[in-house]
C-alpha cells in the first residue's frame, strides 16, 4: 500500500578454487562437485558450480592455461561484507581452499536455455576468462570497449549459448589478483568451443 516498493539487493561473489599440483581433472571435479552439494545441503543457498573437467586441447587458437580452476558463484542477500565473511566461512568449515573471491556486479548477454534440471551438469563446454585490463586503460574506456565492443562482437562471430560477465567490483579476499572481469561463454555442442 502507498506504492513503496523496496528492491530487493543481492549480491554476487564468485570464489575462486585451483586444484593442487598433480590433482587429475576427474579428482579435482569430484572434489568441487562434493564442496558445493555439502554447501548446499547446509543451508539454503544460490549456488553455480564451474570447474575444470578435462584438460585443455594441446593445439588451439586460444593459449588455455593448463592449470585447473573452479569458481564457486554464490547469490545472497546481505550486504557484500557480511555475505564475502559469510560464503568465505562456509567454504573454509566445508575444507574448500578458496585462492582469491571477488564481488561482482552480473549481466547476462546470452541466457543459457539449459538442456538439464538444476543439480545436473549443464551440456557442451565452457570456457572461463579472467580478465585484465591492459594498463593506462580508465573504467569508463574498458567498459566502453568491453561492454559495446567486444560483446556484441563475440555474440555475432561465435555460436555462444550462454555469456555470463561479472564485472568485478571489489576483491573480498586479501592478495587477491586484480581482475577486472570474470566472463563464462557456454558453447553446446561441445565442438562449437574448438572449432578455429
């Protein structure tokens, strides 16, 4: 009544995990796998599991790191502080070792219309980047570049089924690198991805 509405603010935090030295592709996804269904099952909880599956393709266009990674993508509803020292906890009692985590702000050029329930494994391919920005580069010039550039060019060129882009906000955790972005593309099926 009165017509105030409230929005509702969530905020995003994406936690990143790197799998130890020799750690096999299948161990490291099991390992992910498991950390997120506990955090799951402890609470009611927004939760994206992406990892690193299976190892990248030796001859590619893309220079693919060969080091594994997962990010723990998590939705809550208080403040950034409050849910970083909130999702960091959770994660350190269920033995997850998280190397950097990063509040970010969310936009979705490309939704994936998902071929399997949630829970399950979403189908094809995903590759996950990193971003930094190339020095001297202002704010407003790199979302200038990022936002009406580049990813209007990438949804023409490739066959993408999904972009998530979090533009990253703030580091939540100390020595964190400094990234400016973290971008997920889905390619399905999974030839679309290597295909040059």
């Amino acid at each position: 009544p009165g017509g105030d509405k409230q929005e509702l603010s969530v905020t995003k935090l994406q936690l990143l995990l790197r799998a130890p030295a020799r750690h096999s592709a299948a161990a490291f996804g099991d390992e992910v796998l498991a950390l997120g269904s506990a955090l799951v099952a402890d609470g009611p909880a927004a939760l994206k599991v992406t990892f690193t599956d299976r190892d990248p393709p030796r001859l590619s266009m893309v220079p693919y790191r060969r080091d594994r990674i997962a990010v723990l993508s998590v939705w809550d509803e208080g403040p950034p502080t409050e849910a970083a020292a909130r999702w960091l906890n959770r994660v350190a009692a269920r033995g997850g070792v998280v190397a950097a985590a990063y509040h970010v702000d969310e936009a979705l050029p490309a939704v994936f219309a998902p071929d399997a329930p949630s829970g399950q494994p979403t189908p094809g391919l995903g590759q996950l980047t990193l971003l930094r920005r190339r020095r001297g580069l202002s704010d407003a010039e790199l979302r200038r570049r990022w936002f009406e550039g580049h990813t209007p060019l990438a949804l023409g060129l490739h066959p993408i089924r999904g972009y998530v882009r979090g533009q990253v906000l703030a580091p939540i955790t100390a020595g964190a690198p400094a990234l400016d972005g973290i971008v997920e593309l889905w390619f399905h099926p999974a030839a679309d991805l290597l295909r040059p």
